[in-house]
C-alpha cells in the first residue's frame, strides 16, 4: 500500500492519504468501511456517563495516563 503521511508544522503526524485505487479496494474487502453511522450500544452510554459522574465527584481518584499505564505494567 502507498501511503503518504500527512504532517503539521512541528512535524507530528496528523493524517494520512491513501490513493483512490488503494481506498476502493479497501471498501470492497472491508464491506461498510465508509459508513460514518456508528451506534453507540445504551450500557456503554451509561457506564461512561457514571464514570464521568464518579469524576465530577471526586477528580482527585482518577489517574493519569501514566500512572495509569505504570499500574497497568507492574500487575502483569
């Protein structure tokens, strides 16, 4: 596949582009790829709006990404 990455000022990358041949054949292996309609299943709805309410009560118990990811690695 020939892609070309598409990068900001500062040299991050923020986009990519895929050759039109390429993307058709993707939509052809990859039936609905293009379907921007995702749904959303209600429990996953309501598990993130508690966990945000959990944060919005307490801020101080929520980790950052880091610390997070150390918790993560050092139980494995």
């Amino acid at each position: 596949m020939n892609l070309q990455y598409i990068s900001d000022s500062k040299g991050q990358t923020t986009g990519v582009f895929i050759p039109i041949n390429e993307w058709n054949n993707l939509k052809n292996k990859y039936k609905g790829l293009e379907e921007e309609d995702v749904t959303i299943p209600h429990w996953h709805t309501k598990v993130v709006r508690e966990r945000i309410d959990d944060y919005r009560k307490d801020p101080g118990s929520a980790l950052d990404f880091d610390s997070a990811m150390d918790d993560i690695e050092n139980e494995l």
